[in-house]
C-alpha cells in the first residue's frame, strides 16, 4: 500500500514591479528572480523602463513525506524561505546586478494574515522590497497574486517524475 503525503502547490502571479519617478542609469534588461519551496524561477527579461509589467505565471510545486496534515505543513514552512531578487543584466559583472530584495519566511508570505472565512481564488497583493545602494531613488514594490493548494498524493515518488508514456500502436 503506498504511503500518503501532502503536496504543495504555490501559483505566483507576477504583474508587475513599480516605482514611480526612478530612472535606472543603465539600459540592460531586467528580470525577477523568485525562490519558493527552495525552488527558483524567472520572469522574462523586460526594459529597465518602470513601471515593469512582467504579468507571468510561475509554478512551485513540493511534496512533504513526513507532513501529517496541513497544520503541520504550516509548521514547516515558518522554516522555508522566499526571496525575490530586481535583477539587472549586465556585461562587466558576473551574474548581473542586484538591485533590490524580498525575503521572508514561506508562511508569512503565502499566508499573511489568519482568515475565518476561506478566500476563493487569486488574491492581489503588494510587498515593498528593499533596495541596494545600484538602485537609485525610492524602494520598488511588486505587485502580485498567490494561490496555494495543499492536497493528499498517494504516490509521491511519481509526483516528481516528469516521463510520460507514450504507446504507439504499429500495423504488420
């Protein structure tokens, strides 16, 4: 009998990244770098002309083995982190130029404030980041939209796999 686990599923909706009055003194592109569920994703690359609409879906998916019940995934994710990085593109250095950040622990981020009530679909949200001393002016906000889901897997070892199976019938 396989053994029961929970998975979480994180849906981030990035619209855009704001901050009005700021001109970036370089030309290259800029991309947002997000880490959820200790996975990492990026948006498109997008001209450094504010405010950033980047209006991209990314998908972080994590399987608990251990998790019992969703209280205790929970728990676990006080433990995790997230972080948003304001990325410029450059040439003279090495992995471009970190503009600005975001990091705060996964529960607080994806659930920021206790509800009574379940709240159905995507929820619009906004978090200042903080910036580096490359990023002139003001801090930039991101404008964004989570939706979570915690469901029950039965098999977890095929939840990670990516291969499909594809039967081809041949005529003799």
């Amino acid at each position: 009998m396989p053994r029961k686990s929970l998975k979480s599923v994180v849906e981030l909706t990035v619209h855009a990244v704001t901050c009005p009055g700021v001109w970036l003194p370089f030309r290259d592109q800029i991309y947002l770098s997000c880490c959820i569920l200790g996975q990492h994703r990026r948006t498109k690359l997008v001209e450094p002309i504010f405010p950033y609409l980047f209006h991209e879906k990314l998908r972080f998916e994590k399987t608990y083995y251990t998790a019992i019940d969703p209280s205790h995934i929970a728990e676990l994710l006080e433990d995790e982190h997230v972080l948003f990085e304001l990325i410029q593109v450059s040439d003279t250095r090495s992995g471009g130029i970190l503009l600005a950040s975001y990091e705060n622990n996964s529960r607080d981020f994806l659930y920021p404030e206790p509800h009574l009530l379940p709240i159905y679909g995507l929820q619009d949200r906004e978090v200042l980041m903080e910036r580096t001393l490359d990023f002139p002016g003001i801090s930039p906000k991101i404008e964004f939209a989570t939706k979570t889901t915690i469901k029950e897997t039965k098999m977890p070892h095929l939840d990670n796999s990516n291969e499909v199976i594809h039967l081809r019938v041949v005529k003799q």
